[in-house]
C-alpha cells in the first residue's frame, strides 16, 4: 500500500485534523469520508453530528447521506432537526464543523447555492442546509475540497457560508460566534489562516507537489508560509480502512 491516490492523501490528512475532537458536525460528501475515517484512528471516542437528527453516530459502513438508516444504530440519540440544531449547535456544544465547497475565497467563505448570478445562475446548487450555521456556531471549522479554479475563486458567486468575511477582524465583529475556519485541506497541500489578515497561508505540500502547481489551481496570489512542510503520506492503516471498509467502489477515493 505504498501508492496513494492524491483523494486519499487528501482524505487522510484531513481525518488527522479532528484528533482531539470530540464533537464534530459532519457534511456531506468528502467530510463523511473524513470523519469516519477520524472516528476509526485518530479519534475514537469522536461524536459524529448528522444534520438529520443524529447525535453520536457510529455506522458500521460509510453512511450514503445524512439521511442514511446506519447512522441511527448504536447512535446516542435521535432527535428532530429543529433540536439537534437548538441544542446542541447553538447550545455551543460542536466542536467542529466539517464542511465542502463548491467555490471557497481567500478567507474561507463557501458558496453552495448558484454558479453565476443568483437569478438565472448557470448551475443552481443544494444551498446551505445546515452549512451556514455550522460556519457560524461550531467552535472552529474544517474544509476539504479539491484544488481547482473554478473551486479556489477570487470572488464567489454567492456567498452561503461565512469564514472570516473580508478579513482582518470583519468576522469577530458578527458577535459572539466560533473562530470560523482554521484549515482547507486539499488533494495538493493544507493551508490555514494567518492569526491577522485571515488570509489563507500554504503551510503544507503533499509529496510530489510542487507551489507552482498549487498557484496554477487558485485565482489568487498564494500566500506561502516560510516554513512550508510536507504532509505524511497515508499509512497503511488509513488506505486500508479507506480502500476495504469506508469507501471499496471508490467514490471518493479516485
């Protein structure tokens, strides 16, 4: 198992970042992936969070949608939408949100709803669900998507999301809500956000990638921390779990 795809490095360095975590709000799609994955290594003791109703889930196979029955056996408990979400994410008991993008900007703000203009869009997308809120009231939040330009953009099309706004201290001045995002975990490298600008900062490369291939993929100036590292490749306990238990068709692997 000493060949990885770049989904699955992905996949598993963003699993790495909810170690410690002991409640995470889990997305749809690639953050599924990643937190089941964090729940069988890193994190054990984690509570997976569906927007459905389900607190403390732990499936015995990779759940197909929030709304997928194997979330509900060997669940804590199982609530209406309206309390899971008055409970427990405005109650400030979410650790982390877990979150995809169809377009993110410089400072973390997702957009899930058009590509293009809102009223004749050329793509209309699910929405927020729930996204808006868990960027608002999770403690910190966590992004996985893949590197690209039509994902990496210098302006969104539509603002559904909130990271750090334009900035600076523009989100701090919402009220008293979570830090907002703290990494963007991509299939090429990791970046986090630099503590005064909000900006987001390139702090790792995943083997064989290279910064001038990173630039390629995001309509912005990249912003390299000067001590750029390189991710730990997947191990052969995570491709294993991936590859045999959470994902064997490949779905998201690939």
């Amino acid at each position: 198992m000493t060949e990885y795809t770049a989904s699955e490095m992905m996949i598993a360095a963003s699993a790495r970042e909810l170690a410690g975590a002991r409640v995470v709000f889990v997305g749809i799609g690639l953050p599924n992936i990643a937190c089941n994955l964090a729940q069988r290594t890193v994190a054990p003791d984690l509570e997976l969070v569906y927007e459905a109703g389900v607190y403390g889930a732990r499936p015995s196979r990779l759940p197909l949608s929030i709304g997928d029955p194997c979330l509900v056996a060997g669940a804590t408990s199982v609530v209406s939408m309206p309390q899971l979400f008055q409970y427990y994410l405005q109650g400030g008991l979410i650790d982390v949100g877990f979150l995809g993008a169809a377009q993110i900007d410089r400072y973390g703000n997702l957009n899930t709803t058009v590509i293009g203009p809102y009223q004749k869009p050329k793509v209309r997308l699910p929405g927020s669900g729930g996204a808006c809120e868990i960027a608002l009231l999770a403690r910190k939040v966590l992004i996985i998507a893949r590197l690209n330009r039509r994902t990496f953009v210098d302006q969104l099309d539509f603002l559904t999301s909130p990271g750090h706004l334009t900035g600076g201290e523009s989100r701090a001045r919402l009220g008293d809500y979570g830090q907002g995002p703290t990494a963007v975990i991509t299939d090429m490298g990791i970046f986090r956000f630099d503590e005064k600008t909000r900006e987001m900062v390139l702090t790792s490369l995943h083997p064989g990638c290279k910064v001038e291939a990173v630039q390629e993929r995001v309509s912005w100036p990249v912003w390299v921390a000067p001590d750029l590292a390189e991710t730990e490749p997947p191990s052969p306990a995570e491709l294993g779990i991936m590859r045999q238990e959470l994902d064997p068709a490949g779905r998201y692997r690939q």
